[in-house]
C-alpha cells in the first residue's frame, strides 16, 4: 500500500470516528443519562444536540475534502 493511499485511509478512519463514536455513545449508551434524563433542563438538551451535530458536520466535512481533494504525488 503506498503511503498516500495509508494516509487517506488513515484519515478516513479519523473522520468516521468523529462522526460515530460521540454520537454512539451520548445517543445510544447515555441515552438515559443524557437526551432521555427529564431531571435535564431542555436547554441542555439542545446543547446536546448541538454536540451531535457539530461532530456529524465535522467528520463529513473532513471526508468530503479527503473524498474529492486530489492526492498529490511530490
């Protein structure tokens, strides 16, 4: 495997990460403890929910570049 091709996948890996592993966890582990929990206020609530899309935004956005910016051989 050349080093570019491990690197994107390298990268790849990262920015799934960032999309799956909070997400999974505030969502699906802490559910109760978290967005499910009515002693929290609803305005923590959106904060919350405000974490889960700024990861969602990030590790797409970071697959996107890595998707389409082209791989340069120097």
């Amino acid at each position: 495997m050349h080093r570019e091709q491990l690197a994107k996948w390298l990268l790849g890996a990262a920015a799934l990460s960032t999309i799956i592993i909070p997400i999974g966890v505030d969502a699906v582990l802490l559910a109760d403890a978290h967005m499910n929990n009515p002693a929290w206020l609803p305005h923590a609530k959106l904060h919350c929910a405000m974490s889960f899309f700024a990861g969602a935004s990030l590790g797409l956005a970071a697959l996107a570049i890595l998707l389409v910016r082209p791989v340069s051989y120097v």
